[in-house]
C-alpha cells in the first residue's frame, strides 16, 4: 500500500478532526485500506498480460472522457462574459456529470454492509467508520473534479483574475457536498420505507431512472432560460430561481466583478447554507442510516411473476428449444442483474435522448420541428449505441454460474445466442425502436414510419454481425470489469457499417421503388444472417 | 470463574417478525458454549447483538459486566469470525492481517508476526503475500479464523468456523480450542456440525424459533432429554423425525 496523495492532503486537517474526537489514525488507516482496494477493483481482465504498474496509469485512462469534457466546459467558461450565465453553464454540467459518476460507480460505497461487519466488530467508533464512508467518497469525487474542473479553473483565471480561484474552490466542494447528500438523502429515503428485496430494487430503479434523468435534466435545466447567442445574453431574476441550485453559483463572481443586488447575495447565502446544513443533518442521521443498511441483507419474498407475454413470445419467435431456453435465461438475467441493468439502460437512454436532442436543437435555431425531410437518419444513433450493450452482454454479477457452460459438455453455442440476441431485440432495441417511433409519430405524424420499420429491418439484419464482432460467452465476467473501454477501432469498424446502412437508406429513397428493394434486401439479410452467423460467434480464445 | 456475558429479555424484531424472543442466558469465563439451532432461529442475530452490529433491540447486553449499548471499547477483547467470511479480500493476507491488527491498536510487525505464525500451524504462511479473492474457501476460513484471534480476546465468538477446512486442521483447531478454555478465554460456539459442539462444548445452548429452549451441560442435557447424542436431541426439540421418508423422495425423483 502506497501513500496516497489525497490521504498526505488530509494530514493536513488533522487537528480539525482530532477536535471533533475522531480517531484520525485509524481513520487514516481504513481510508487508506479503502483506496488501495479500489484500485485493485479496477480492471482485471487479462490480469496475465498486463504489468503491474498499469494498475496506476488505468486509473487515468478512465479519466480521459472527463478531461475531454472539461476541456470542452472550459472553452464554454472563457467566452462567456456574463458570470451568471457561465456559472449557469458549468455548475449544470458539473452536476450532471459529478452524479452520474457518483451514482454508477459509488452507490456501492454508499450502500456498502461488508463494511459494517468488518470494521464494526472491532473497537471501532461508528463515527469514525460513518465518517470514512463520506471522505472516500469525496475524494473521489475531488480526483474526478480535477478532470472536470481543473481546465475551468485556468479559463476562470485567466478571464476573471486570480481572485476566482478561491471562490471557485469553494463552490466545487460546495456543489460536491450537495450532489453526495442529494444522493445519500434519497437512499435513506427509499431504504426509510421499504425492506429486502423489493428495496433493492427500488434502488436498482432509481439508479437507473436518476441516471437517465440526470442526463436529461441537465438539458432542462439549462433551457430554463431563453438564449439565443451565449456572448450577449444577460442573466434576468426570477423568484423560482431560488429553487435552481444550478443558478446560484454565479452570483459570488458577480457581486465581486460587479457589485450586486440583493438576490445574488440571497443566492450566495444558499451555496453555504444548504450543503452544510444538509450535512450536518446526515451526520446525524448516519446512525440511522447504517442501522437501516442492515435491511439490505434481509432476504425478501418476491412475488412468484408468470411473465406470460414473454413465454409467448419464446414459443413464437423460437423452433429450436436450445435458443428458447436461452431466450427465456437470457431475459431472466436482464430482469434480475441489478448491477447489469444499471449499465444496460443508461447506455439504452441515450439512444432515445440522442435523435430528441437533435430534434429539439433545431427547434432551438428556429426551425420549429418542420421536417427536413432527413430527421430519420437521427435514428441511426439507436443502432450506434449497441455495441455497448453488447459488450456488457458479456458481463453479470453473477458470473461465476458460467462454469455451467463449460462443465455440462454443451456445445450447441449458437443456438445459445441466437436465443440471447433475440431476447435482446425483444427487451432492449424493438422497444428503444417504437418508443422512438412514438416520439417521431408525435412530431411528424407518419411521416417517417416506413423509414422507421426499415431502420427496425436493418438493425435487426446486423445484430448478429455485431454479435459476432463483440460477444463471448454471455455473461461469464465480473460486472465490476465492464467499465473497460471498448477498442476504438472495432468501433469506428461498427460506426463505418452504420454509416453505409444510413446512406443506403437515404440513397434508396430517393431512387423510384429504391425503398422497397432496400426491403427485400434487408428481409434476405435478416434471414441469411440469423442462419449463418450465430454459429460463428466463437467463445472466447 | 467470573461472569463475563450476560442477556436478560433481550428480544429483536425485523419488521413484523420476531427473531429473537426474551433471550436470558449468563456465560462464565472459561465455558465453551455451543450454540445451536436450525437455520433461521435466531443464532447469527444473536451473535451480531452482542457485537454491536445490531443495536436497536429490547433488554440489556452485558459484556464483562457493562451494558454495551453505545460502546465499542470492550471489543477489543471479542473475537469474531464471521459466518460468510467477510473480508476486503483484494488485500492480500499481509496487508489484511496488519489492517486489522491496526483496528486492535496492535503495531504492524506484530500482527504480521502473529498472523505467520498462525498461518504456519494450518499450513498456508506460503500465501502470506497473496491476494484474499484467489485464495480457497478453506483458505479464506483460515485466515478469518485467525484475524479474529490476533488480539488475544477473551471472548471468542465462532459462526461455523470450519467451513471448508480439512480434516488434519480440524483436530489441531480443536485442540486449540481446548488450550484457550484452560487459559480461561470464553468460546462462544455456533455450528450446525453436532458432532463438533457435542465434543467440544461443556454447555448447549438450544435457541428454536427465537427461544432458548435448552440450557445445560451436556451430561445434563443428556439424562434430561433421554437421548443419546446431541443430533437426537436436536431433532426432538426441533420435532423432525421423517428423514428416511423425506430421503425415499428424494431419491425417487433422482431416478425418474
């Protein structure tokens, strides 16, 4: 166990929590045991090919979206002259970027009961394991602001002088302690009302709806106001802006650079008050909150569910038994991984967010949802989203069951996944498909509804192309390993295959009779492939 | 021989069920307690109250003479080995063993010291710098087994300590048990293994739907119940007698 960076920082707050009569050394000690266990949780696939000292440098390469990002906010920051309107833009998108983080990847953390029983059992304050419990994961969040904010900070400074840098500090470990608590204070919530399994997943579900929220939330909260060019627009008070803590972050700038009203001050008060009084409220509710952690072991009673429409389905769309068993299996698995599902449906979110928000941002330019007549192709983004799913395909929480492919002697592979690829359709991209339908029928009336059933047609004729390029055994690795970026040029491959089956749908209709060759076209792949490929999908070597 | 746990009416709910029902017992140092019943009567609860791992519950628990609600000091003369062995297992067993020797306030080298030498008795010091997760079932309990005696507690609760150990450690673990009773440490011992607590324990412990319904010595239980082995006793109290019927079933189904 290495010193940690962060750990060496907080020496240097010592006293302060020597004076609360925490045991600092040995909360030192189980913070340090915690960061060098997340460390070896990440990736440990292929364990055998890679050098121990990439344990450090994978650790940044996860934070690579996040600079990009940063970066991305940081051009924003510069040229936006109005304080409000800049702080407006990047405290949403910090807080939309800070929870989906915290919310995928550190709701274990929060919802942790090992812990308790390793560190309780021992002469051990429960403050002192409460207390570890936040600072981890603010660490955490501070490594991931560093990513996110860190070019901010530089654009800050350098537009609005080296005052910024405090107040900017300041407000980040402000906005950090409201996106921990709004997240904890939900947690204890659910975990107040419900027990066993049926709290899981509740939890599982508010995962994935806060994930998908987040994401779209950001887009509203944003367009709460009206802007049409970002260098002139000017900021406007209105009394529900008390509520949008997204708007309150400008207003220290503001009284600073240029003296303010009493609202900026009202604003100022809130980016102090409520984090801290929040917190000081969940210290106090910690106790309880372990207390009702322990509801999570608890077994539940699941109620006995019959799934009809599903079995019906199995028998319809399955001649084989091998793939109806594997249609039925692979369906159960999505129903019951929680872990798999909190990836599976954010990744699917954004295929119904991605054709909307292009939709949307040309109403914003002006054109109010008149059609181009090519708005269809948007929809191609449903199909650039799946290898994602494919890929976590591979994983499960419970991916030691997978022996069971190997020791029963089976060897009917394809079958397996031409039952798990059309439990894949029938769960995740012909529901994506019509949902998308529907926003589109909506808007455009049925303008694009041939255009829809031949993007069905044609995702549905590549599906075991992409199956072959990204599966293996399905769900035979550990969901913990699955943050693992996928291989960019694999991708750009599948993007390339997307690209020519957008064009092509675009080049057949404006050919007379073009749509209904591309049909037959499509029907026969769908029917040749489905054959032929499954059978080589090859497990892994 | 001085009093060192003590439960008067204690009972715990989780919800609408009543786990535990006005549990009373006392326990002396040097006793080893064995503690038994079937899966679900209240065993590893009990266990946990005493630890502190559960704190809302009815009555009083005294360890070493003191009501533990709100404390912790007096763990660091507890022991505890878990039933599902527990454990930051992507540490590897040196860095596991000075964590925790940590959390007893035992310096670094101590600890490690100890836990080698412990690890040599069951015969895996070799994996000292290997990582918990690649380790076997047997392995894992081993080391659980004695993580949770480095400190040298004087009370040693056991939560089916054996799981996935081989025969050749069992006798020298039973053997070990039998040193720290004449030391005067007190062994806590829940297992569903009769034959281990029948041999083990001077004291049954019989807790059936969250109450104890058998406390005694052996010798005592025995004359009382007029059964000859702990396993009779168990299937009275517990009312099963069709386990020849139950295992026709069984086995017909295997068939078909």
């Amino acid at each position: 166990m290495d010193e940690f960076l962060s750990i060496r920082i907080l020496d240097s707050f010592k006293n302060i929590f020597k004076t609360f009569g925490i045991n600092y050394e040995l909360l030192r000690v189980i913070l340090k045991t915690k960061l060098t266990l997340d460390i070896r949780r990440a990736p440990a696939v292929n364990t055998n090919n890679r050098k121990k000292d990439e344990e450090q440098t994978s650790v940044f390469k996860g934070y690579l979206l996040h600079l990009i990002f940063g970066v991305f906010l940081a051009f924003f920051i510069y040229f936006i002259k109005n304080q409000m309107i800049r702080m407006m833009y990047f405290s949403g998108a910090f807080f939309f970027m800070t929870t989906m983080y915290l919310i995928s990847d550190f709701s274990f953390v929060l919802l942790d009961t090992k812990d308790k029983n390793i560190l309780l059992t021992k002469p051990v304050d429960s403050r002192t394991v409460s207390l570890s419990k936040v600072l981890h994961i603010l660490i955490y969040m501070f490594r991931l602001n560093a990513f996110i904010a860190g070019p901010s900070l530089i654009a800050m400074t350098m537009s609005s002088g080296p005052l910024a840098i405090p107040i900017f500090l300041f407000e980040i470990l402000m906005m950090d302690l409201m996106i921990f608590l709004l997240t904890a204070f939900i947690y204890l919530l659910v975990l107040r009302f419900f027990d066993g399994e049926l709290l899981r997943n509740i939890i599982n579900l508010i995962q994935i709806f806060l994930t998908i929220l987040v994401s779209i939330g950001y887009q509203i909260a944003v367009r709460m106001i009206d802007f049409t060019s970002l260098q002139n627009t000017g900021y406007t008070f209105k009394t529900t802006h008390y509520f949008n803590p997204i708007l309150w972050f400008g207003a220290p700038f503001e009284i600073i650079f240029h003296g303010g009203e009493s609202y900026l001050y009202v604003f100022t008060a809130l980016i102090i008050i409520v984090p801290t009084a929040s917190f000081a409220y969940y210290l106090s509710l910690s106790k309880k909150m372990e207390r009702l952690l322990l509801k999570l072991e608890g077994e539940g009673k699941e109620r006995p569910a019959k799934h009809r429409i599903e079995r019906l389905v199995g028998v319809i769309i399955n001649r084989n038994e091998v793939s109806k068993q594997s249609f039925h299996f692979s369906n159960a698995m999505f129903r019951s991984d929680r872990s798999l599902k909190l990836k599976i449906y954010p990744a699917l979110s954004m295929g119904i967010l991605l054709p909307v928000l292009m939709i949307f941002n040309m109403g914003v330019r002006g054109q109010r949802f008149e059609a181009g007549g090519y708005e269809y192709l948007y929809l191609y983004y449903n199909l650039i989203i799946f290898p994602s799913i494919y890929n976590l395909v591979n994983y499960s929480s419970a991916w030691k069951g997978s022996y069971i492919f190997a020791s029963s002697g089976f060897n009917s592979m394809g079958n397996v996944y031409r039952g798990l690829m059309r439990s894949m359709a029938y769960k995740f991209f012909i529901p994506l498909i019509i949902l998308n339908g529907v926003i589109y029928t909506i808007i455009f009336k049925f303008r694009f509804a041939v255009d829809i059933i031949i993007l069905l047609m044609a995702g549905i004729a590549i599906m075991p192309f992409i199956g072959k390029m990204y599966l293996s055994v399905p769900f035979s690795m550990p969901i913990d390993e699955s943050n693992r970026k996928d291989s960019f040029w694999r991708f750009l491959l599948y993007f390339g295959i997307v690209a020519v089956l957008a064009a092509l749908h675009f080049f057949s209709r404006s050919v007379a009779l073009g749509i209904w060759i591309y049909t037959a076209v499509l029907l026969t792949a769908i029917i040749i492939s489905w054959r032929i490929i499954p059978e080589k999908i090859n497990s892994p070597s | 021989m001085s009093e060192v746990l003590r439960l008067e009416h204690v009972s715990k709910s989780f919800g609408t069920k009543e786990v535990l029902k006005d549990i009373n017992f006392s326990v002396n140092s040097g006793e080893i307690i064995g503690y038994i019943g079937s899966n679900g009567a209240g065993k590893s609860t009990t266990i946990k109250l005493i630890l502190g791992l559960i704190d809302d519950y009815q009555g009083n628990v005294l360890v070493f003479g003191e009501n533990i609600k709100g404390q912790y000091e007096y763990k660091r003369r507890i022991g505890y080995v878990p039933e599902a062995s527990d454990m930051y297992d992507n540490l590897t067993a040196y860095e596991y063993l000075s964590f925790i020797g940590m959390l007893y306030g035992i310096k670094e080298e101590k600890s490690v010291a100890k836990g080698r030498e412990m690890m040599g008795v069951f015969g895996i010091d070799e994996a000292i710098y290997g990582r918990i997760h690649t380790f076997s079932k047997g392995m894992r309990q081993k080391l659980s087994i004695i993580t949770g005696m480095l400190h040298n507690p004087d009370i040693l609760f056991l939560d089916e300590p054996l799981g996935g150990i081989d025969a050749n450690s069992v006798l020298v673990f039973k053997e070990i048990m039998k040193n720290l009773k004449e030391e005067g440490k007190t062994i806590f011992y829940s297992s569903h293994i009769l034959e281990v607590v029948e041999k083990l324990s001077d004291r049954i412990l019989l807790i059936n739907e969250g109450k104890i319904v058998i406390d005694g010595t052996m010798a005592d239980v025995m004359s009382k119940q007029s059964d000859t082995s702990l396993e009779s006793i168990f299937n009275d109290v517990t009312g099963f007698h069709d386990h020849e019927a139950l295992a026709r079933k069984f086995t017909d189904a295997f068939m078909n």
